[in-house]
C-alpha cells in the first residue's frame, strides 16, 4: 500500500501530512463541508507501509485522510477511533502527541 505524504517542521515538531495515494488532489464534499487534499499539502512524495508507520510513530501533529492510512494509525495505536470524522464517507483524523 502507498501513501502519499508531506514532513514539515513545525514549531520545533514533526508534522505529518498523510493520505491515501489515491485521494491525492482529489477535492472531498458534503453539505457545507468541502476538503481539498491537494498536493501541496500531502504530495511531497510517496511511501510504503513500513515508512508510514515510522513516520506515524515518531510524528507529533499529523493530519491523515483515508480509510488505509486513518486504519492504519488505529492498528498502530497512533490515533484513536473516537477521534475519527468522515467527509462523504471518507474518514480524516487529526492527531497531536503532547
């Protein structure tokens, strides 16, 4: 599985901008709420699930959209399922390690 990601330093951490390869550019709507996952954001390259998962791990502010990637984080115990929301069925979760 590939996941399409952007690492950003920010603030003195590790933010990770994470989605399903196949959601990159794709433009997410439902009612008033309207989710560009747009490859400035999450496209600076892709990766696989080994590096996802590290990538996961040693991150501390992450923003993922998908169903593989929001699953993984949930086997990882990374994210939480409470915290998960879904836009037209698309899962998104946020997560911020303190």
């Amino acid at each position: 599985m590939q996941f399409s990601v952007k690492v950003t330093d920010y603030q003195k951490n590790i933010m990770l901008n994470i989605c399903d390869v196949d959601l990159l550019g794709k433009n997410i709507v439902q009612d008033e709420l309207n989710m560009n996952i747009s490859k400035s954001y999450y496209g600076q390259k892709l990766v696989e699930t080994e590096e996802a998962s590290i990538l996961l791990k040693k991150s501390s502010i992450i923003n993922m959209v998908g169903k593989e990637i929001v699953s993984l984080s949930v086997k990882l115990g990374v994210g939480s399922e409470t915290g998960i929301k879904t836009i037209s069925n698309i899962p998104f979760l946020i997560v911020f390690k303190m």
